[in-house]
C-alpha cells in the first residue's frame, strides 16, 4: 500500500474495503479472493457485499480484522460500521450512530493520539508552566549549539540568572541532565492534556509570544487569523483533519536531526 486510508475516515464500510483494495499493489488484485478466505464464504459473496445490499455479519468482520491490519480501537471501528449497515430499523441505526460519533470523539482527545508516555507531577506541572522559559529551555538543549548557559541567554535574550534558576528546575526534575560542562536533554518529550488544570495558562504563554512575534518580518513565520462558516457535519472532519496535521507535524520534528532551529507551533481552532 502506498498511504493506508483510515477506517475512521469512513462512514460506510463497503466505500472503505473498496478504497483499501485500490491501494494495494496491483489495485487490489486477489484481494476478494483473501478476503473471501478470511471470512469463510465465496468470492461471489464478497463481490455481492462490496456491489450489492448484502453485508458482512459480525462473525465475517472480526474475521476480516487481522487482514486488514486493524489495531484494537480500528477493529471495534470496523465492527461498528457493519452493523450500522445491517442495522434493519432506524431506532437502531440511531443508536449505532451515536457510538460511532462517540468512538470518533474519542480519537479527537489528543493526549490520547500522541506516542507520548512522560508527564510532570502536579508541583512541577505548575512551576514548568508558569512560563514560557522553561518549556523553551528544556527544548532549546536539544540543539547541539545551546547546550551552555551563555548560548541558552543569547538566543532567548535572557537574563543569566533567570536561566540558571530555569536549568535548575529543570535538571531537579530529569527534563535536562549536565555532562562536563554541557547541558544535555533528559526526558525531552512531555505532553500536557486538555483536562489539565494548567493547559489555560500553556496555551497563554505561548499566544503571548506568538503576539510578540508579529512584530517580527520573517519569511519562515505563517500568521493566519480566519473566520468561516461551515456546515455542523463538517465540524468533526475538519477537527480531525486538523488533529492529523498535528500528528504529521509532530512526526516530522520527532524524527528531524540534527536539531538546529527552535520553533513554536500554535493553533486555534474554535466555535465563535
């Protein structure tokens, strides 16, 4: 496959297992006849599912699972998706929907999206929150030039007091560690979820030096303040359109070396 379209991006199944085939190798030739294996029926049966009103039972799905590659959260997914298609009443397609609205909800918590383990007790979430500086600090020592106290000062244009006193919290609470002389990253990637009490005060901290930075002329900053009108359908997709660009986003930094440029990535994206 060249990219793998996500069961989530589907509201019928039959539109998602056709998709699928089309980005195996080959368009998915032979795939009808591995899918009709796994599920224990013909071919024939398969052809009439994905260009007919028959349908998979729930049997046949959780068979097609592990074909398909399917994590856990997708194979539930995927299980959801057929019986909203064999559902026979509307009361029922009714309350099948709104699990699946509740399972794609659920996928738009991001502290639940991201590969990130590490966190802060509370008494160190409120120091390490209070500014900017810390969260800057701790992620600045990842570039092999600001690995000393004058180098961290000059690029931040701080006081060298104010960064001894940042470096010292950070080194109590295994964010930095010091190796003959160069401040090194201890525990570089932490993640602060939406239900934290703190998470008002980070976003400020940063819009504050977004802010700041409109003063600024430089050709590798994007400023982009837009209204729009859309439909109350579209709000989901566009949300989750959103959270995946930040997956990619975070993505690419997690695997970007060598380090050589600190920036800040700030995104607003709300009802008026």
């Amino acid at each position: 496959m060249t990219e793998k379209n996500e069961v989530f991006d589907y509201a019928d199944y039959k539109d998602y297992l056709r998709d699928y085939a089309l980005r195996l190798p080959a368009r998915g030739h032979g795939f009808r006849s591995r899918m009709a294996e796994a599920a224990g029926c013909r071919v024939a049966f398969v052809s009439q599912v994905l260009n007919g009103d028959l349908h998979f039972n729930p049997e046949q799905a959780e068979n097609l699972n592990p074909l398909l590659g399917h994590s856990a959260e997708e194979s539930d997914f995927f299980l959801l998706l057929i019986q909203h298609g064999r559902a026979g009443t509307h009361a029922l397609r009714t309350r099948i929907q709104s699990q699946i609205d509740r399972a794609l909800q659920k996928r738009l918590v991001l502290k639940d999206r991201v590969d990130i383990k590490a966190g802060l007790d509370p008494v160190a979430q409120a120091t390490y929150y209070s500014s900017w500086h810390f969260a800057a600090i701790h992620i600045l020592v990842t570039i092999e030039g600001c690995r000393t106290k004058d180098a961290i000062a000059d690029h931040l244009r701080l006081p060298m007091e104010k960064v001894s006193q940042v470096l010292e919290f950070l080194r109590a609470s295994g964010l930095v560690r010091i190796e003959k002389g160069q401040i090194l990253p201890g525990v570089s990637r932490i993640f602060l979820g939406s239900d934290s009490p703190m998470i008002s005060r980070h976003h400020a901290n940063w819009r504050v030096r977004a802010i700041e930075s409109l003063d600024r002329t430089l050709d590798t900053d994007i400023h982009l303040s837009t209204l729009l009108s859309v439909a109350k359908k579209d709000v989901l997709k566009m949300k989750e359109q959103i959270i995946k660009g930040i997956e990619q986003t975070r993505g690419i930094a997690r695997d970007s070396t060598p380090e050589e440029e600190l920036y800040c990535f700030n995104l607003d994206f709300f009802k008026v």
